[in-house]
C-alpha cells in the first residue's frame, strides 16, 4: 500500500511538470485538475484501506545518501491520507469547473498537483530530513498559489507575510528535529522515537513544536498571515489551505509531541489548553468582524484550529495522568473535529467562490438574495454554515459535543494549573461555538437572504455543475458524519490506539447508533433519531396543517411595520448586524470604537460613521517587532555603500577571525 | 411457547414504553398553550386587568392556523420551511426533558448539551428567517437576537457543567435520579446555577427584563422584530413554538432542581398519575412565578442585557470553577 | 462529611461571596446599598449559624451587632447621606462591569487555590470558610479600585470588613474582645468616612475622588 501511495506522490509531481507545459492549453485544466481528482481518490482509498492495518514502511535511496528518504504509513499517516486524500478530491473536482475563470492558469496549474504532493509528503515521511523538504514544498507551493492574482491589492503583502511566517515555522521546526537527533544525529524517526528527551531539552523541543506546527496551524499569536494568505489564494486552493493544510500541521504537533517526544509534561497540557482556548475566542471574534467572506472564512478557521487544540490539551493532560480512557475520547473528539473541520470549511470555500465568480466580489455588503438567484448554493451554504455553528444533527456539533464530554469527564486532576484551564476552556469553548453560530447567521443572512444589495448580486447566476456536485457531496458527507458519527469515531480509533495505547468503547456495536462515550447513563447522543425526529415531526406539523385548516397562500408587498423602503440599502449590513456583538467584545478585546460625524441640520454633507478596530497581537507582538527590523535595516544600510576595498577587507577579517576561533578552541 | 409468550410480554412492554414516550410528547403540546395562558393570566390579575381567558391561546392558535398565509413578494422558501423547522426542533427538544418521568424510550438519545443545541437550531433558523425579506426590522431583531444567545448559550454550558459535574453525567433522567437521592445536600454551584438557569430562560423565552413578548414598540423589541413578516400558520407555529420552549425550560428547572414526584419509566403505570400531577403542579408554580417577576422589574435597555446574560454567565462559571477547584463544593 | 450543619454553614459562605458579586453587579447607588444591607443579612445568618455548631454564645452577639448594625444601621444612614447630598445616583465605573466581575472571578479562583492548601488540616467548615472569606475580602477590594464614587467605596470598604468578620467567626475560639475591637473600628472609620464625604462635597460639589486629584502636589 505504502508504495502506492509512493507512485501517487510521484505522479502528482509529474502532473505538475505536465501542468507547466500545458497550463496555456484548455486541456491542461482538464488534465492537472483530473489528475489530481484521480489521483486524490487513489489517497483516500489508500488512507482508508490502511487505518487498521500494520505499520509499512519503505526506504528510498533519495535525498541525503546517509540518510535516505524514509516513509513510513502508520494509522495517524492514513487518518491525515484520508483528510488529504478527501479534500483534495473536492478541490479538483470543485475546480475542474470553478478553473475556466482563471485569469493566468500558468501560476495555478503547475503548483497545484505540487502543493497537494507536499502535503502527502509531510504525512508519510519518517525522518526528519524528508519531513522538513516536504514542509518547505508545500510552503513554497501554497506560497506561489496565493501569489496568483499577484496584482491585487493585498496580495504582495499577504505574500510576503505568509513566505516569512512559513520560514520561521520551518526553522524551529528544522531546531526541534535537531534537539530531537541529539548529538549522534538519528536523523530517522525511528531512532528519534527510542530517545526520549527529559527536562529542559524536552521543553525546548515542545515550545519549537508548538510554534512550528502552530504557526503553520494559526494558533494565536502566530495566526497573522492566516486571514491575509488564505483569501488571496484562488477559492480551490483557500479551501485546500484552511481545510487540509492547517490539519497537516495539526499532524506535524501529533507526530511530534505524541509520537517522537513519547508522552507529555502536565504544563505543556496547560500551554496547549490556554493557547487553544484563546484561538477559539479570538478567531471567532475577528470572523464576526471581518466583511470580505473569504476572510471572514479563514478567520473561522482560526476557531477551529483552536477548538482541535483544545481537544489535544485535554488528550495530554488526561495522559499525563495516566487517565487513558479520556485522553482517547479527547483525541478522538480532536480528529473528528479535524475531519469535519476538513469537510464544512472546504465546502464553505467552495460556495465563496461559487459566489465569486457568480457575482465577481467578495465583500458581504455587496452580497444578498442569492438564495434567489443560486438555490442549489444556498442549499449546501447552509448546510455548511448550520454544520460549522455546531447545531444538530450535523457533523461539527458531533464533534464538539464530544470534547464537551471530555471536558466535563474528570475534575479532579492534581495538577493546579489543569484545575483552572479546564473549565475556563469549557466556558471559551461554548463562548467561541455561540459566537460561531452568530457569525455564519450572519454570512448567509447577508450574503444569501434579504434583498440584492448591488447589481452584480441582483444579476448572479448560478455556477457550473462540477463546482455544484463539489459542494453537494461535502454537503452530503456534513450530514452523513452527522448522522452516523459512531462510524467515524471507529475509524479514528486506530489512531488513537497507535497514540496513546487505548480507545473509546466501539461505538457501531449498538443497535441504536448511539454514540456514547463512556457509558449511555452517563452521556449519549443519537444524531440519526434526532435527525429522524425533527424530520418526522416538521412533517407532520407541515402536512397536518396543510390538510386540516389551510394552505392558501397570497403574496403582498413588504409589510414591514407598515413603512417598507424600497431601497435595499436600509437592510441590516454585515456591518450593522455585527455592531451589538462589535460593542460587548470589540471595545474590550479590539478596542472597536465608533465615531458619529451627524451634520447640523440644513447642512447638505451626508453623515458619516466610521469604526476602528486594532488587532492586540499585531499591535502587541508584531509591531514592535517590524519596528525592530526596521531599525535594524537603517542602522546596516551604510554597509551597503562600501568601497571594494572594505568589502575585502571585512572578508578578510572574517576569515582570521574563524581561524583564530579555531586555534582557540583546541 | 414459553420463548413466545416471553417474545410477547417484551413486546408489550416495548409498545408500552413507546405509548408512555407518546403520551408525554402530546403532553408536553398540549399543555404548552396552557401554561403561556396563565402566565398571561396571572400577570393580568396582578396588574388589576381581567385578562383573557386562560385559553386565549389555544383560540389564537386555531384561527391563525385556519387563515391564509400573506407572504412577502421576495419570500424564499427558507422563510416558509423555518416556521416548522423551529416548532419540530423545540418540541423534540422539550420531548427530551423529563417532565413527569424520567428514562423514558427515548430519553437517551440526547442529554442535556443536545437540547441546548437543538433550541439554538431553533434559534439559528428564526434569526435566518428575519433575515429573508430583508427589512430593517428584521435584520435589527435577528442581530439582538444573536447578541443575547451569544451570551445565554455560553451560561446554559455553563450550567450543565456545574449540573454535570455534581451529577457525573449529562443524561437529564440520570441527573434527575441523581438530585432525588440523599448524594445531593445543599451546595453553592448548585444555587449559583439555578439563579443563571433563571436568567437565561428570562432571556431564551424573551421575557421581561430581556425583552417583551407582548411589546410591538420599534425600540424595544428583539424577538417580535424577527418574526414581523409572519402572518397565518406560519404564525401559528412559531407562537407554538414560544409556548413550548417556555414549558421546556419550567418543565428543565423542575426537573433538575425540584426533582420531587419524579417517577422512573420503568414504575408501575399507576405511579404516572403523581408524576403528571407533579408535574402540572411545578408548571403552574413556575408560571405563577414568572409572572410575578414580570410584573415587578421594567425591561432593560437593549444595551444593559449584555452585562445581565453576563452575570448569568460569570455565575455559572463561579460554580464551575468552586467544582473544580475543592470537590467539597 | 454531607452532614446538614456543614452544607448550611457552606451554602451561607457561598451565599456571601454570591452578594459579594451581586455588588460588584449594581450600578445603581441605592439597589447597591440594599445589596449590602443584603450582605450584612446573610453574614449575620452565616455567624449565628457559627455560633450554633461551635456552640459558642458570644458570637451571638457578634451576629447581632452584624444584623444591627451593617444591615440596618449603616445602609440606613448611607441611603440619607446618598438623598442629602444629591449625589449622583448611578455607580460611576472606572472598568466595565463585566471586566470586574471577570476580574473577580480570577480572585475567588486565586483565594482558593491560595487557601486550601495551606490548610489541608484544618477541618473542612473553617477550611472552606476561611476560603471563600478571602474571597470576599478581594473582591471588596476590587470594588474600592474599580469604582470612582466615594460612596461605593466604602461599601466596597463595608464588604471587606464582612469578609475579614466572617474569617475571624470561621476559626474556632476567637476572642470576642477581637471582634467587638474590629467592628468598633469600623463603626470609627465609617464615621470618618462619612464625615469626609461632607467635606469633599463642600469643597468641590461632587463626591467623585478624581476631583481631589488636582490637589495633589508635583506631577506624578
């Protein structure tokens, strides 16, 4: 199996050499964009088949010749092969139709395939040397994939951030590798897994894991380039970067604190939690601020990751204490989370491009009555939305009704710091779910209800069918994971077994479907008799009243208290729907601040309000920062204006310098 | 014959338990109308007015169900589906509440994390719905209404939680058993818990302090705004709606804080007459009671609610924390 | 250990942090002296209570001078000084109140995790007690820093004293002299509060202590 998976690297590679020679030819759309689909099925399939089978390994005779390039397809590698596998499908399927409004295929099509070969990579390598090259490639082709539309506003900057955070996260995790190989360089996973490293060797390797993986990831307060990248990246590959590439960060932090670092320290469940906890907030909060829907989409992202990390924290701190069977509901609780988070936001994505290219803009405010003009992506929109605010019976609340449970299963850890983060995390926990549903209330009550707001949305049409079936499928898989959630926590339980040596009871033995995490007295939940149950009784009430008293329908203007307004204008925007929300958290959090410029009466000068909002990280952390290299680059800019002769000069003190050092240190 | 007949007897009981889930589903319909009515009494008697008849809404209900639907002219067919949808999934979230007994057939197909999901299903779909015709109003009442529930679901968690925490489990039935035993005795998370469960029903039923069910003043109203463009049957069942979330959380604070007449589903078929008799008795005290308090506090500026549905929400967390800090709370 | 004297005397101290954050709620000035009144109450019930498992008389009295005092007495004379002085009758803030009742949570959170420990030994009634008491101490604290009128600090003041009142009846074998001490203290630094609150408003017609900043010498 593992070489299979192999060969699909390799022929997604090749497909991306043929993607640069064919990108100016129609066919080079049908041919990467296929490929990959094909090629991506292959993944899943492959994924699928080896979650429960043994660990296969494989060495190839590449990269560096001591070393070599070590794979390695254990049942975490299958789980992230499946969440590649699944997502890239959707992607290349969404994108064999949503691909003819490309302006310049020849920057999309050769780093696609590219990109999505990184990610298989990172999962299947097995040392550190293969692991970082794949990191870097799928960096630098997600990288090139935002740069597409380089001429945008924005877009540089976004660029830019992004290669800069991307570097940092590949250099402390190129740092952790190497405390993790010690002095004698095991450079393989193997031998890394037989070291185990204790006190403060350990905690360095966990802080550089934690910012690596969590940079990659958007954890708070690494998460600045997240909601400027993945918008600017066309709506295939947004979806590609916040549903899978964010969860192949997730698995580098898994592999390395779970597997290589073998088990965790208590503070470092209680670092994870806060960091977790935080993410989910603030990420939910910048989303419900945010207009362009794209980046209101990555910012929700940002929640997400958060709530996956919350449910990793509770793995290590029931670990740490030895309490097996939560840690296994905790990390199954996070897979799943991954999983789903993998299926709305992608499919999320998918319907903001489809009203992209419908309506040729992104910002909400300009947006409205799609559901009139789209239906079918209304349809899966809210879908996506009810899925990804946690509301029965879809996947996303499965998933948090599960790290729910691990939340309330075990108060009385030892540990102080553990005591406090637990509940504090269920409470931002539930904050961050509540404030979700406001936010996609939000995003399809402006963007696909109400009355059109601009002439482009007035005259949307609806997208092609690739695109449509994309997005039905997603739609469909959010429901079925909703549905039967007992399946996918069976599947998951092969990896948490590999992680943590236990887990959860088998959820498909019952006859209900019933999923119950430790006992059905204690907690169970039935996604499918729920479902059955609203669909049974919307029904009967539907068709009783129908029947019984009346159905006569009559249509009639807007009543609207009786002072209906013609304009679309003097609909709730995005921007006034957000306002109360704005105030309550914004002025603490943001410091949001409004200002009224109302003109005296018999003045002509329309009245303005005008909002600020400051982002405390970047104003915190960042700020200084670039001020810092700013200064910097001033205070080395005369070095630039020197004569050849000084140039030399420095060489050579260079050189004696080192020499010296080296007579020093014999 | 013998392998029959104990066949036969485990179907009637199975049959029998399906008629008791039955029974208490048109139950708690039935009665939901019944208890808005006195509410609306009470608060009539107490204000020196007569009042309506107690009644009054179940005579609303059938002529807004007998009349025609006047529908917007750019009405989709979410606005005519979210009507239904929100009575389905508040009803199957009130069938999950045990009313007059507990472990019901059903009962275990979701706890207490459930109900508070499925009334934010409710929720989520009503404020979509506002949102369809794309009036002002609608948009104003949808963006209060998810203010508030940004704060109320977060303190509901929290609630279960504490709930949770003292009862090592989130299964209303398992709770309610739990609370009926001597394990329980007085403690603080408990009573912080039943004075945020207090506030967020206030506000989740759109009652005074919060808002005003009765109310069609611009300024003032949250959930009257989002269902304006409602007429007919539509009507009808998002009023039904009201009425059993309203008897969902008297029947859920019965349940989990005056546990007592409580039966078991497996008693004695006799033994359910207390329990309806318990049951009826809480609903009418609990109705008694929220009218009083709606009659003695004035509504709060929209503005001040975020620092009530907050207290609720700290209070909540005070309990949790007291939990998890010293076990002996 | 769930005997029924225990989950009283519990329920009462957790009762008295619970008014403690109700205070922090109000932002009126009047409710926010009926919610100290509220507090003495339920101290002066959380001391009797003491007062019968310890079997100890003498804090009979301390629960009457509670009762007598605090939640008759001194909220009486503050509602008269609050309507002869016309002082603005809203709780002027210095932090959201959402913030303080953040803050305070963290407090009560620090003050157990501060207390318990160290008295792993002591039984559990004291232990809570002397727990939650800190509590309250804190959080009337923080009611004196975050609020500008001069009035609600010092029922701010008020409330901390009920804290340290109910710490002391918490411990076994308190001398009543301590107590009587303590309350008489406090019965002196309300009369020069109240005393003082008349001159500033003499002197700058509000009550508002960030008027007295512009009479402080140099810069800083």
């Amino acid at each position: 199996m593992i070489s299979l998976v192999a060969l699909c690297v390799l022929a997604l590679l090749v497909l991306a050499l043929l993607g640069a020679v064919t990108a100016l030819m129609p066919v080079g759309r049908v041919l990467v964009y296929g490929g990959s689909l094909v090629l991506c099925l292959v993944l899943l399939v492959a994924g699928l088949a080896s979650l429960d089978t043994t660990v296969q390994r494989v060495t190839l005779p590449l990269g560096l010749p001591w070393i070599g390039a070590h794979l390695r397809l254990d049942a975490l590698a299958a789980g992230f092969l499946v969440l590649i596998g699944l997502g890239g499908a959707g992607a290349s399927l969404f994108a064999l139709g949503y691909g003819r409004h490309e302006h310049a295929p020849q920057r999309v099509l050769p780093f696609y395939p590219a990109f999505l070969a990184g990610m298989v990579l990172v999962v299947l390598a097995d040392d550190a040397f293969l692991f970082l090259f794949a990191w870097e490639l799928m960096s630098l082709a997600s990288w090139a994939l935002v740069m597409t539309d380089h001429q945008a506003e924005g877009t540089a900057r976004a660029g830019f951030v992004y290669l800069l955070m991307a570097t940092f996260s590949g250099l402390t995790l190129l740092l952790a590798f190497g405390l993790l190989a010690g002095a004698q360089g095991g450079y393989d996973f193997a031998s890394m897994r037989q070291a185990h490293p204790t006190g403060l060797l350990a905690a360095l390797v966990f802080v550089l894991a934690t910012i690596g993986a969590g940079s990659k990831a958007g954890l708070v307060p690494l998460h600045v380039w997240l909601p400027l990248a993945h918008p600017a990246a066309p709506s295939h590959v947004s979806a590609l970067m916040s549903g899978v590439m964010t969860k192949v960060a997730v698995y580098g932090f898994i592999r390395i604190v779970f597997d290589l670092m073998g088990g965790p320290v208590w503070w470092q469940a209680v670092v994870v939690l806060a960091l977790g906890g935080v993410t989910a907030v603030l990420g939910v909060l910048q989303a419900l601020m945010e207009h362009d829907v794209k980046r209101l989409l990555a910012c929700s992202t940002i929640e997400n990751v958060g709530i996956i990390f919350i449910g990793l924290g509770l793995a290590m701190a029931f670990q740490v204490n030895g309490f097996i069977a939560g840690a296994a509901l905790a990390m199954t609780a996070a897979l799943f989370h991954a999983f789903n988070h993998t299926l709305f936001k992608s499919l999320l994505f998918f319907t903001a491009g489809s009203v992209l290219s419908a309506t040729g803009t992104r910002d909400l405010e300009r947006l409205g009555g799609l559901i009139h003009r789209m239906p079918p992506t209304a349809v899966v929109a809210l879908v996506g939305c009810m899925a990804i605010s946690a509301l029965p019976p879809l996947n996303g609340f499965a998933s948090e009704w599960l790290i729910f449970q691990a939340v309330l299963l075990r108060p009385d850890l030892p540990q102080w710091g553990l005591k406090f983060m637990l509940p504090v995390d269920g409470a931002l926990l539930a904050l961050a779910a509540a404030l979700a549903a406001a936010c996609f209330v939000r995003l399809f009550g402006i963007g696909f209800l109400g009355r059109p707001r601009s002439p482009a949305a007035a005259e949307a049409q609806e997208v092609d069918r690739f695109s449509i079936a994309a997005m039905a499928v997603f739609a469909a898989l959010c429901l079925l994971a909703g549905l039967f959630p007992g399946a996918a926590i069976d599947a998951i339980a092969p990896i948490v077994d590999l992680l943590l040596a236990g887990r959860m009871p088998v959820q498909l033995a019952d006859p209900w479907l019933t999923i119950a995490p430790i006992a059905a007295s204690r907690s169970s939940y039935n996604g499918l008799l729920v479902a059955t149950f609203i669909v049974v009784s919307t029904t009967i009430a539907a068709v009783g009243i129908h029947r019984l008293a009346s159905r006569a329908v009559r249509r009639a203007p807007i009543w609207d208290c009786g002072f209906p307004d013609a304009r679309p204008i003097t609909q709730y925007s995005g921007a006034s729907f957000a306002q109360p929300l704005r105030r309550i958290f914004g002025a603490v959090v943001f410091r949001a601040h409004e200002t009224v410029d109302m003109p005296a009466p018999g003045e002509t000068r329309p009245a303005t309000i005008r909002k600020t909002i400051h982002d405390p990280v970047w104003d915190a952390l960042y700020a200084p920062l670039v001020g810092l290299v700013t200064w910097a680059a001033e205070a080395m800019n005369v070095l630039q204006f020197l004569t050849i002769r000084r140039y030399l000069a420095f060489v050579f003190a260079a050189l004696v310098v080192l020499l010296l050092a080296l007579t020093l240190w014999q | 014959m013998a392998v029959t007949e104990a066949t036969l007897a485990e179907a009637m009981a199975a049959l029998g338990s399906l008629l008791v889930q039955f029974l208490q589903m048109a139950l708690v319909l039935a009665l939901s109308p019944l208890l808005t009515g006195v509410v609306r009494k009470v608060k009539a008697r107490l204000q020196r007015r007569q009042g309506a008849s107690v009644i009054q809404p179940y005579r609303d209900l059938r002529r807004l169900m007998g009349k025609e639907v006047v529908l917007a002219d750019n009405a989709s067919w979410l606005f005519r589906v979210a009507p239904y949808f929100i009575f389905a999934s508040t009803w199957v979230a009130a069938t999950l509440v045990p009313t007059f007994a507990t472990g019901l057939l059903f009962s275990w197909s979701g706890d207490l994390i459930v109900i508070t999901a499925l009334v934010g299903s409710a929720r989520f779909v009503q404020a979509l719905a506002g949102m369809d015709i794309g009036t002002s109003f609608g948009g104003l009442g949808a963006s209060r209404e998810v203010m508030i529930a940004s704060l109320a679901e977060p303190a509901m968690m929290m609630i279960v939680f504490c709930v949770a925490l003292i009862a090592g489990c989130t299964q209303l039935s398992t709770i309610a058993g739990f609370m009926l035993s001597e394990a329980v005795g007085l403690r603080v998370s408990l009573a912080l818990a039943l004075v945020a469960l207090i506030i967020v029903a206030v506000a989740e039923n759109s009652r005074i302090p919060v808002d005003n069910p009765a109310t069609h003043l611009e300024l003032t109203m949250v959930h009257e705004a989002m269902v304006l463009e409602y007429s007919g049957r539509h009507l009808a069942m998002i009023e039904l709606a009201s009425s059993v979330k309203l008897l969902l959380y008297v029947s859920l604070i019965g349940c989990i804080f005056v546990p007592v007449g409580l039966v078991h589903g497996s008693a004695p078929r006799a033994a359910y007459a207390i329990g309806i008799v318990a049951w009826l008795a809480k609903l009418a005290v609990g109705g008694t009671l929220l009218a009083v308090l709606e009659t003695s506090v004035a509504k709060m500026r929209v503005f001040r609610v975020p620092n009530f549905l907050g207290a609720a929400l700290m209070l909540g967390l005070l309990g949790v924390l007291l939990l998890f800090v010293s076990r002996g709370m | 250990m769930h005997s029924l004297s225990f989950d009283i005397a519990h329920m009462l101290a957790g009762g008295l942090v619970l008014v403690s954050f109700l205070m922090l709620y109000q932002d009126r000035l009047y409710a926010l002296l009926n919610v100290l009144a509220l507090h003495a109450l339920v101290l002066a019930l959380s001391v009797a209570w003491q007062a019968h498992i310890q079997d100890a008389p003498h804090l009979y009295i301390t629960a009457a001078i509670a009762l007598g005092f605090k939640a008759i007495l001194i909220p009486w004379a503050l509602r008269k000084m609050v309507f002869r002085l016309g002082i603005h009758r809203e709780v002027e803030t210095v932090v959201s109140i959402g913030l303080t009742m953040l803050a305070g949570m963290a407090l009560v959170a620090l003050s157990l995790q501060v207390m318990l420990p160290v008295t792993a030994q002591a039984d559990p009634v004291a232990r809570e007690d002397i727990a939650l008491a800190l509590s309250v101490v804190l959080i009337g604290l923080l009611m004196m820093v975050t609020r500008r009128n001069a009035v609600s600090q010092v029922v701010g003041f008020l409330s901390l004293e009920n804290g340290i009142i109910f710490a002391a009846t918490g411990a076994r074998g308190m001398p009543l002299v301590v107590e009587i001490s303590v309350a008489f203290s406090v019965l002196i630094a309300f009369i020069v509060v109240g005393i003082f609150l008349f001159r500033i408003r003499e002197r700058f017609d509000t009550v508002d202590d960030a008027a007295l900043d512009q009479f402080r010498g140099g810069r800083s």
